[in-house]
C-alpha cells in the first residue's frame, strides 16, 4: 500500500540528484573555460605583471598611473619603482579613466555604468586614496590636473563631441579648492581679456588646466577658430592670453616653461598636433624630437625631460622626450596611461 508515495519520493530524489549533477558539471566546464580563456588573453597579451596591494599618493620612490594592461586590474591605479618603470606593478583597485595626483591629493574622473547610459563623477582623495569629495560630472572625461601643494584639482570634461581634432565640440573645466569645497564649475563665466581687451564670445571653450600654485594656473582657451594660452586667476577671476596655437599645456617644475600640443601646417586633420616647449620669459617655442601626433597633456617627469601617451597595443603606452629639442623619443612604460611624479606638471 505504501510503495507507490515511495516509488515517487525515490523517482524525485533521483531527479533532485541528476539535476545537481547536470549544474556541478556545467559550473566546473563554464569556469575551467574562463580559466583557460584568462591564461590564453594572459599568454597573447605578454603584458607586465600586477598585482593587489597598497597604494599611496606620497610613496617615494614610486609613480602612479592608470593601469591599462588587460586583466582584471585594467583601468585600476596602479604604482611602480620610479627607477623602474618597466617592474612589477601595484594595483589599488581604484578604477579611473583620467587621474593626476600631486602634493598628496588625486583626482579620478570615473564612470558609473549602468542605467540608459553612462555617468560620469569626479572624485577626490587622499594620499591613501580615500574619497574625499564626490561631484558629477556634465560630460566625457578628458583632463585633470592638481596643484603642486595638493590644495586645489580641476578637470575638463567633454560636453558634447568626444575629439579636440575637429571644431564641432563643447568643453566644461571646473576648479575645485579640496580645503573649502569651493567650486568654480565653469571657467567660461571668468572674464578673458585677449591684447589686455575684454572679449566676450559665444564659442569660448576652456580646457586643459595645469597649475602654478593655488590660485594661478594656465589653460586652452579657443575662440574665434584660434586657441591661446592664458594664465588664470582664482582671486580677479580673469584669464589673460599669452600666445596663440598652444592645447593641454603643462608647467615644468621651475614654472618656466610650458610643453603644449602645437597645430602644425601641412598636418592631417585627423593628427595635427606636435609636442612643442614655450618658453614663458621670452614666449620663444621650440619642437621637441617626437614629430608623431601628440593628443595628449604632457606631464614633466622632472626639469628636463616629458612624458605623454602614444596609442599602443593595450590602447596606451607612455614616452619619453627631452624637453630642450634633443634626444629622441623612447617608451619608459607599456599598457599605462595619466602618468604622476613628484613635483609639478
């Protein structure tokens, strides 16, 4: 009388058990394939070895970087020994797609997937790397730069278009004091002065800050279908040009010199630029020895010598020039990207 429920507890245990075995089977193939897909994309890509650890923004000794080797610690910032930039990497799991850091502080423009599309955020921290202010951001992420003391970050952000090659974009470049959280949101609302006149336009874009101290800094500014080195000024809100034809400056240690990308005549549209040193007491402009394309803000690495980034095969690496004209070019790191040393930039 009681073999029939029996019969049935047995048939359903019995299908429990296949069906355990079925998804143990399937988990254990699925995972050995990511495995062996991981060693493969490992194997083919020969990219340098990193590792989790500690990272901080005052090590001596040591730069710091966005990470752009594939696996798992792609996009993280990343340290390596200064003397040794071609080492084993430190990986922070802190993912940014532009960063600079300096005097303890960084900044890190992200994304935040999901939803339609992607946000954007910058994010402020500490020498360990610790969030210290948060602020959306109205665009793509493109520059970002800190000031020598650490006291003051700032970062441009494409609002419409994604490419400074052609004229048809609209940039937004914010000030941040960390101490206060005082915000200049748009340096489009300070006032320009082109041959010490006030000019006022609607097609100024503001771009590519890099800082003298807290309170002065130099940037892009394009109007008129001409680009133009100013100097900008927290206190008198003002930003005065300089010279024309200068993009993404970047101020050496001794705040002497400006290294910027340079339009060139004769130059493809589509790569027009070339990494050129201004001379900020006589505003005399010398190339440097890289002739290829240059779509990037430089950073000093030290008084004499320039790093930036050239396309690579893990989408960037970074290289070095002499500042002074000489020498010529070399790669210092692969699969790295937004490069910070000690010092300005």
């Amino acid at each position: 009388m009681n073999r029939a429920p029996l019969d049935r507890r047995n048939r359903l245990l019995i299908l429990l058990t296949a069906v355990l075995l079925l998804t143990t089977v399937a988990v254990g193939a699925t995972l050995h394939a990511a495995d062996r897909a991981g060693e493969k994309d490992r194997a083919r890509s020969g990219g340098p070895a990193v590792r989790s650890g500690k990272v901080t923004l005052d090590a001596p000794g040591r730069g710091v970087f966005r990470n752009m080797a594939w696996g798992p610690h792609r996009d993280e910032i990343a340290s390596v020994a200064a003397d040794d930039p071609s080492g084993p990497r430190t990986a922070s799991g802190v993912r940014c797609l532009r960063f600079h850091a300096a005097g303890g502080t960084g900044v890190c423009l992200q994304a935040v997937r999901g939803g339609l599309r992607d946000r954007y955020r910058a994010i402020v921290l500490d020498a360990h790397l610790r969030e210290l202010r948060r602020y959306d951001l109205a665009g793509i992420p493109t520059r970002a730069r800190v000031s020598p003391d650490g006291h003051t970050v700032a970062w441009t952000v494409f609002v419409s278009g994604d490419s400074y090659a052609g004229t048809a974009f609209s940039t937004r470049t914010s000030v941040l004091d960390v101490r206060t959280g005082e915000l200049d949101r748009d340096l489009e609302a300070y006032a320009l002065f082109l041959d010490d006149r006030p000019h006022k336009a609607a097609d100024i874009n503001v771009w590519g800050v890099t800082f003298a101290d807290d309170t002065h800094f130099y940037a892009t500014v394009a109007t008129g279908g001409t680009t133009h080195l100013v100097r900008g000024d927290r206190e008198s809100r003002t930003l005065r040009a300089l010279h024309e034809n200068v993009e993404c400056p970047s101020l050496s240690p001794d705040g002497t010199r400006i290294a910027y990308k340079k339009r060139v005549q004769g130059a493809s549209s589509d790569a027009p630029w070339r990494l050129y040193v201004l001379d900020l007491r006589t505003l005399r402009e010398s190339p440097t020895a890289e002739r290829r394309n240059i779509d990037d803000q430089a950073v000093w690495r030290d008084a004499e010598t320039l790093v930036y980034s050239l396309p690579g095969d893990y989408g960037s690496d970074l290289w070095t020039v002499p500042a002074d004209g000489s020498g010529a070019p070399r790669v210092t790191m692969t699969a790295a990207l937004a490069p910070a040393f000690t010092g300005r930039s």
